[in-house]
C-alpha cells in the first residue's frame, strides 16, 4: 500500500490543534511547508499547494470529505480521477486536556501511484514531518500564551 503516516504528540489541547491546522490564512506565519486557501468545511473546494521549503509540486484542488473538529480530510486527483488520487487525512486526538496528537496520513492510489511514491515517497514523508513538526510549534506557542500559568507570569 502507498500510504505516508505521521504521527505527532503536541503539549497544547486539541481544540487549539485543530484550530491551528484549518486556519489556511495564517500558514504563511508559520508553516513553511504548504499553503492552503479555501475553508475547511465537507464539501469545499481547497487549492493544496507547497510552501517556500517545499519544493516543487503541483497545486492540488481537493474536495474536503470531513472537517468536524477531530478530523480534516480531503480527496485530490492529479489531472484525472484515477491517475494519481490521494485521500489525505489530519487527524487531532485529545490525550489529555493540554496534549494532542496528530496524525496525518495520505494513501496514494491510481494508475501512477506506485511509480510515484517509489521516486518522491520519501520527500513526501519528510514534508509531512516538517509540517508536524511546525503546527506542534505553532500550536504549543498559542497555548502557552493562553494558559493561566503564562498570564500569571505576565501580571
């Protein structure tokens, strides 16, 4: 199977993750890797496209499948259906009240899929970390400065 899973452990609710991840506008303050417009809402159009340090790659129009407050998903296809389609899913799961995990995983398929995956997996696998990695930086910064400990410190 041509499937890409990251998982993160980020020390920040996961309402605050979540917020983090569909707020498209913003991604340019923190997120180097992808640049997303449209809104996170089933049945929505996004233009899914690389951020500064992402490389090249083409502008993806996916359709969002789910976006519920736990999970964001979209289905995106590279010209045609069938060709190259990639399900991509962000999932937020609350491990205790000031810590989440997010998992994003994409599974690759259509006629082009294995030869894809076999030449840029790896690049893709990194991308995914990258942007992991920058949402929990993101997401952990918001949080301490909403925490009570942080204003008490301020005051």
């Amino acid at each position: 199977m041509n499937t890409i899973t990251v998982t993160t452990d980020i020390d920040a609710p996961a309402e605050v993750v979540y917020e983090v991840l569909t707020d498209f506008d913003a991604y340019p303050a923190w997120n180097d890797y992808s640049r997303i417009e449209g809104v996170a809402a089933e049945g929505e159009r996004l233009a899914v496209s690389p951020g500064p340090a992402a490389g090249s790659a083409p502008t993806f129009r996916p359709r969002v499948l789910r976006a519920d407050g736990a999970e964001l998903r979209w289905l995106g296809h590279l010209w045609v259906r069938g060709l190259f389609d990639g399900d991509h899913r962000f999932r937020v799961e609350a491990v205790a009240d000031d810590r989440s995990r997010l998992v994003q995983d994409e599974r690759f398929r259509g006629l082009l899929a294995g030869l894809l995956f076999r030449r840029y997996g790896d690049d893709w696998r990194a991308n995914f970390a990258a942007v992991n990695e920058a949402l929990r930086t993101r997401a952990e910064t918001l949080a301490a400065a909403d925490s009570p400990a942080e204003h008490d410190a301020a005051a």
